[in-house]
DNA sequence: TTTACTGCAAATTATTTGCATGGAA
DNA sequence: TTCCATGCAAATAATTTGCAGTAAA
C-alpha cells in the first residue's frame, strides 16, 4: 500500500503569461481559466515546456497514455523528460482540467476535461479506439440505485468493451 | 509498455484430490468445475496451499486486494509467500471463478464469480464498502447505446464511486 | 536574487519471473 | 521418479521523488 505526504506550497504570482502563451479555443476556456487559478494558488511560475505540453494535451484532445503523449511531445520539445510529463498531467488533474482512466490497461489514461456533461466510453478492445457517449437513461437508472442504497454519489464511471464497428467491418 | 509472452503446459492430471478437499457451498459448483477442468487442462497438480486459497477466497467472498488476502491468508497457512497468492489468483482469473476491478485505485481487486447475473459496484469512498447491484434498466440503455454506434460489447464496468448511508450517518 | 522548473537517476509500488527445493502423482 | 508448486530474491513496469543545475519573476 501507497502512502503519500504531500507538502505544499502556497504563494502568489500571476499566471499571465501562461493564459498569453497557449492559444486555446473558446471551448476549453474555463478550463484553462481554473488551471490559471490553480497555478495562481500553489505559486506556480510559467514554464515554457509546460505550457507546450498543455497546449497540445488540449489540442489533441485525446485520451493519453504518458508513454504515448511523451513520444509525441518530444518531437516537439527535444529533450523533455518523463517526468515532467508526469508532474504536469498531475497539476491538470489536480487543477479539474483533466480526468484519469483506466480502460482494462495497466496505465492511466488521462483525458482533458472540456465538456460540461458526463460522458462514458465504449472501448475498442482490437484498435484501442475510445468512443465518447452521454445517455440520460443510464444516468436516471444510476441515481435511483443510488437512492435505493441511500448512497451519495460523487462519482461515476461507465467503459463498455467489444469491438468497434470499424474493427468489425474489417474482420470480414 | 508491458510485453507478454506466455509459455502453456498442457498435460492430464486428474483433479480429484482438489475438489475433495476443498468443501464449498452449491452455489459455487459450477465455478469450481470450472477450476478443476482448467486445471485438468493444464497439468497442474493438486496443492494444498492453493487448495486453501481458494477455499478461503470463495467462502470470504469479498473483493480482495492482493494484500489482503496475504494478511489474511497467513494467519491460517503461516510461510505463504505473496507469489503463490498472486499465482492462484491468476490462476481463478484465467479460469473465470474469478474477474478484477480497479476501483480508481492502484492495486487490483479480485472478485469471486458465483453468480450468473451481471452486476455492477457501489463503491464507498470513505469506508472502502462495496455494494454490489443489478439493474436491467441500465443494461437496456447500455445494449442501445452500443446499437446506436454498431458496437458489439463484449464487457462492461460500472462503478459508482460516493459516500455510502452507514458513513454518511456516522458524519452526523 | 529568489524560488520554481527540469532532467536524470534512484526510489517506490505493484506485479511477475527465475531458480533451487519440496511435494504430489 | 517425474514434474508441478512454492518461497525467495531479483526483474519488470508504472510512477514518484531527490538533487543539482536552469530559468522565470
């Protein structure tokens, strides 16, 4: 078992010149506004190679293996180490602005957090590809179990596996 | 990334001695023929660690930690290592007397399978408790969904992550 | 000039595997 | 006797952290 001491350090800077640096649609605005709060609230500075990292975690806006958005972003940035990946998908999470994972794989996933509403995934267990979709049924029968068992619920989380339609053409 | 390469025995043995020794209640019967046609298949001997494992894992009931059952475990079969737990419960998975959970935690959770109904979790965030539950009304809006975008689903998790009614009580 | 940021290597955690030895068939 | 099962230690995999040098404010 993991134990964790975690020391933090408050102090104010501005944040400016990250919100000046990375170019985000309008979109992923008030997400970028609470991790501009966030590094605001720990004093974080600016970081040329976080905010890369960022900006192109947010314009891919896909579902990330670190293994996977390291590749990616060394070609960019040379000379960028894991860990760095590491510490600033862990300041996204911590921040609200991304969500972590784990499809039946032994890595995290981490996925950006830019829509208002719940969203579940159907995983495709012969491409890897990760399918988005939000049902309100699901949600309503989720909530009346939960009521049924007087249970707060916080959280939830929903992967379907199979096989994707693409993966099933392809088969043939 | 993690790459596998497994190397299979196969050989008759005959699985007898297990299925004598270890007593289990009716509902586990065909979970447990299972093990032993597994076990049949692959050569493997009858053991009397394993065969406490097992007998102990399926009469808790509980959705184990490896540690756990180690702690637990080495109470009734002192010098156990942590292998042999790991081994036999792998050995449950591949056999399918046993499934895993991540339950947003970083060690895995193996769960007895006894009963024929799917079922999803309650997972209390406080006190670690975990409900189990079915509801054909979030099946149907799952089978939809997976229609609606050709998916052909092979398995599904869900895991509804709060505060269960025993801890929110005792908050009070 | 202070203090955060980064890369690297070492540490941690969870899990698996190699090997010598004990035990089942 | 044969060959699987086990414990232990070492290996692996994913992730975190300490530290010394670099770069923001």
């Amino acid at each position: 078992m993991k134990m964790k001491v975690k020391i933090k350090n408050k102090k104010e800077v501005s944040p400016e010149r990250l919100s000046k640096r990375i170019k985000i649609s309008p979109k992923n605005r008030n997400g970028l506004e609470r991790l501009l709060k966030c590094q605001a609230k720990r004093g974080l500075k600016y970081s040329k190679k976080r905010a890369a990292i960022i900006e192109y975690f947010i314009k891919a806006d896909r579902h990330y293996t670190v293994e996977q958005l390291y590749n990616e972003i060394k070609e960019i940035v040379p000379n960028i180490g894991y860990s760095t990946i590491y510490r600033t998908l862990r300041l996204l999470v911590d921040c609200g602005m991304a969500r972590t994972h784990h499809f039946g794989e032994t890595d995290t996933r981490f996925e950006l957090v830019h829509k208002e509403q719940h969203h579940d995934h159907l995983v495709c267990e012969k491409c890897g590809r990760i399918i988005e979709f939000t049902n309100n049924g699901i949600e309503k029968f989720q909530n009346a179990v939960a009521k049924e068992h007087n249970f707060l619920v916080k959280n939830r989380e929903l992967q379907i596996f199979g096989v994707c339609k693409r993966c099933q053409q392809r088969k043939r």
